[in-house]
C-alpha cells in the first residue's frame, strides 16, 4: 500500500523566493548606505557584511550552500527511485544530485575563486570581461554538463525540460554571465548593482530548479499531490479490512467448534 505525504511545492518556492530576493535587496542597501560618508549607522557598519551577497560565511551563503545541498538530496532521491525501477537515465539523476552536492560546497567555501590567478597568469589577464578568470574553465564544465545531458532533457517530459532549462538559465547567467560583464565594470560605480544582479539570478535559477524537482517528484509518485512511502506488508491492510478478517476468523473458529460439539 502506498501513503503520501503532502508536499506544498508552490508554498516552498515562495518562502525561498522570498528570502533570496529580501536578502540580496537588503545586502544592496546596506551596501550603500555603508559606503555613503555621510551616513553612519553603527549597527550596519558592525553586522552589515552579515547579509552582503558577495562575501562567504554569512547568511546568504548559507541559504544558497543549504538550497543547493536541498536539490541535491532530491535529485538523489529521485536517482534512487528510478534504479530501483530500473528506469532510463537514473545514472544521470543521480549524477547531478553530486553535482549539486559540489556546487554547495563550492558556494559555501568560494572554491572556484581559487582558479581566478591561475587563469590569469596563464591567459595573461589582468582587466576586462575575463579578469574573474575562473568563468573560462567554468565555461568550459556548463557546456561538458551540457553535452553529457543533453540526451537526459530530451528524454524529460516537456513541462519538466522547460522548468530545468528555465532554472540552469537564471543560474548559469547569473554565475557566468553576469560574473563576464562584473570584470567589464568591476572599477565603475555600477559594479555593486551587477553584482547584486549575478547573486538574484543565481539564488532566482536554484528556486526555480527546485519547484521543478518537487512537482516532478510528486507527479512521478502518482496523480495525487505527496511523495509515496512504501510500507511493510504487514501494514498494507486497512484498519477495516484487518477487523474483518479478524472478526471473520473468530466466526469459523465457533462455527468448528459448535460442529464438533454436535457430533
């Protein structure tokens, strides 16, 4: 028998929506009033790097490096389903529940910035759109993970394909696009707003990506909304049909003994 768990998918995504986009509004004011020298405000100057969406080790890293981690374990969860199945591609979901498992990690601890000197010095950057150099390897792994799953999309129902493809867009512009167009303008005054962008578009892509998840958990599970539990086949009978077929072994325990009474 199977029971579910209700999921409210819609109600997830808007909470985390709505703390992405509160965070980074909030990292941006704080920001300029910080940097305005006529304005000083003891407490922002003291907690404000607490909310700023460019550093590491603070709130928004945090829910980033735990939203991530979330995709992660549901694409795993997923993964896991369709091996049992047997079911096409469940290599491919589980693949990217550790990719997304890295990601996290690499949002929490800023790993790929440390390719940033590297690239540098071996492509000879030291200005414009390629200074955060690590967008060209980075370039070079989305369009790997793209060709590698290129298959796996195809192979999505059309509704599931158009919200991933939705979500790596947001994501993907938002960590290499706009990060390209950050070395553009990185010494102009309009830097603080595109960097504020990159981070919106990054957190936006792994909201969407993780609607995406729920509602193709829950319409993989069956037609209602809930994950599906498997439970024991001890506990497969309802309660009522239990009592019946207790009530019912009761029944012709009495009857074969008022018939060996008889005799």
């Amino acid at each position: 028998m199977k029971s579910r768990i209700a999921v409210p998918t819609k109600t997830i995504t808007f909470v985390l929506g709505a703390l992405f986009l509160g965070v980074t509004i909030a990292s941006f004011v704080i920001t300029l009033l910080n940097r305005n020298p006529d304005i000083e405000i003891a407490l922002l100057e003291q907690y404000g790097d607490l909310l700023y969406v460019d550093d590491e080790g603070n709130i928004p890293t945090w829910l980033s490096s735990l939203t991530l981690a979330l995709c992660g374990q549901l694409l795993l969860f997923i993964g896991y389903q369709k091996y049992q199945q047997k079911a096409d591609f469940a290599k491919h979901w589980i693949g990217l529940g550790l990719l997304f498992f890295l990601l996290s990690l690499d949002e929490f601890i800023q790993m790929h910035e440390f390719l940033i000197q590297p690239m540098r010095q071996l492509f000879n950057i030291t200005e414009g759109p390629l200074f955060f150099a690590w967008v060209i390897p980075g370039s070079v792994f989305v369009l790997v993970v793209a060709l590698i799953y290129f298959p796996f999309l195809r192979y999505l129902a059309e509704d599931t394909r158009n919200v991933f493809v939705l979500s790596a867009v947001l994501f993907v512009g938002g960590a290499i696009g706009m990060e390209i167009m950050g070395g553009y303008l990185y010494e102009q005054p309009v830097y603080l707003l595109v960097m504020h962008i990159e981070e919106l578009l990054e957190m936006m892509g792994i909201t969407v990506f993780v609607y995406g998840l729920l509602s193709y958990a829950v319409a993989d599970s069956g037609d209602e909304p809930g994950f599906t539990k498997q439970w024991n086949a001890v506990d497969t009978q309802p309660i009522d049909q239990v009592n019946l077929a207790h009530a019912q072994s009761v029944y012709n325990r009495r009857v074969t003994h008022s018939a060996v009474g008889d005799r």
